[in-house]
C-alpha cells in the first residue's frame, strides 16, 4: 500500500508547484511583437467599421450608382422618349445617326473659376510651343555653327591646295626658264625662293622681299598667270605634268588650264 502511495505522483509536491518556463533567449520578445502587431490589425478592422464616410464620399457612391442604373420608365423624360417610338440602346435622331450613350458628366469640385483648366491648358500649351521654339532655334543655331566651320574648313584646304599649285608651277618654271637658259624669272615670283643663299645675294633677296610686298596679287590670281604663262611659253601643265609638242598638240590633249578641268 504504501509502495503504491509513493508511486503515485503527490500533486502537491515542488514537482508541480513550480513549474520550469521556457525561458529561450528572445522568445518574450518575439511573443510581445506578435501581440502588439494583433492588436494593431484588430484596431485596424475596428476602425474601418466606425469610420463615417465624409459627404463627398457618400455623394460619390450615390452618383455612381445611379449612373450605373439605366433610365426606366418612371423618367418623365424617358417615358416621352419612349411614346415618341424611342426604344432602349437605339441611337438618336430620325436616321438614328445620333448618340447612343448619354453626355458623360465633367463634375468640377476644385474651388477654381469656370474656364480655369482651360486657362492652364492654354499656358500650358503655349509654354511647350515657347520651349519648341526654343530648341528648334538652339538647334539652328547648331547647324549654321557647323556649317560655317566646315565652310572654314574647306576654304583652307582649298588655299592650301592653291598654295601647293603655285609651288609646283614656280618649281616647274624655274626648271623649264634654267633649260632654255632664261637666268632671271619675267617676275620675281615666278621661281620659288631658295632656302639657301649666298652673302653675296642678301641685297638681293631684301630686294625681293620688297617686291613681294608690293604684290597685290592673291595666291589665285598668281596661279591663274603663271599656268598661262607655262603654257603658252613651255607648252607645258602642271596638273597634266606634261610638256607638249605643240600649240595643237596642248589644246587637244589637255583637258584645260584649271585644277577642276582635270578632276
């Protein structure tokens, strides 16, 4: 008997009395969260059912709804469609050419003027037409600079090719005046001006110098006389880099006197 006594368990032992919590690091925390967020939803949906609808709301959902609902019959205006042979989805008019669907309302609820949108439509628009015009100007302005600077750069290519045609035809008429023993050049700048020179020629070249800057020519117009006089003296082009027989022989197969005649 007393073996089954002490058996059985003594439900007022420590055994019972105290009872070991969990006491995981964290785990009061976490359960604290989990209240605290379902009470926060609760107050939520507690909110949400007591909340009154403001008068604009109510009147939105009221205006939505009769909007959704077709005209019947208790319209006056519907009814005096009807006994004039007008039936629910057809157009309007004799031909049945007019409207199906009725005007849509544009309700306004700014406190702004009748014609405000528009207004600011309006300077809307012409704000974006200013900026257009502004980039379409920019944008002009852009090309012409660039047009300008390629129109720069292709007349100083064209007075560098210039300056090359007159050396050549300096070059070539000093070699071809020195064959017939011509000593001294029609003009002094018909021969290229050496780099090299004697003492003895100094006076000379400060001469020169003089003349060359009493020149009024351009680098064209002194490759315009030079080339003719290379061909009527030497028979000779440059661009052909030819010496010809003849008078007949230059003029028959030279395709001109000019850098374009012979591109």
């Amino acid at each position: 008997m007393k073996l089954n006594m002490a058996e059985e368990e003594d439900y007022m032992s420590d055994s019972f009395i105290n009872v070991q919590e969990d006491i995981r690091p964290g785990l009061p925390m976490l359960r604290q969260i989990r209240e605290a967020r379902r009470k926060e939803e609760k107050q939520q949906e507690a909110n949400l059912k007591n909340r009154q609808k403001s008068l604009k709301e109510e009147e939105q959902e009221r205006r939505d709804i009769g909007l959704k609902n077709a005209l019947g019959c208790e319209n006056k205006g519907f009814a005096l469609l009807q006994k004039m042979g007008y039936k629910s989805g057809q157009a309007l008019g004799k031909s049945g050419g007019g409207i199906v669907e009725p005007i849509p309302l544009n309700i306004k609820t700014g406190k702004s003027g009748i014609g405000h949108e528009a207004s600011l439509k309006r300077k809307a628009e012409e704000k974006l037409e200013s900026y257009r015009k502004k980039i379409h100007m920019k944008n002009q302005a852009e090309e012409k600079a660039a047009e300008q600077f390629r129109m720069r750069l292709k007349n100083k290519q064209d007075e560098m090719k210039l300056e090359g045609d007159l050396r050549r035809s300096q070059r070539a008429c000093q070699q071809l005046d020195v064959q017939k023993n011509i000593q001294v050049p029609r003009e002094a700048w018909y021969w290229l001006r050496l780099e090299e020179e004697t003492e003895e020629d100094e006076e000379e070249k400060e001469q020169d110098e003089d003349e060359y800057k009493s020149e009024d020519l351009s680098v064209l117009e002194k490759l315009q006389i030079l080339t003719s006089y290379l061909r009527e003296e030497h028979l000779y082009c440059i661009w052909c880099g030819t010496a010809y027989e003849d008078k007949e022989d230059l003029s028959s197969n030279c395709p001109g006197p000019t850098s374009a005649d012979h591109d």
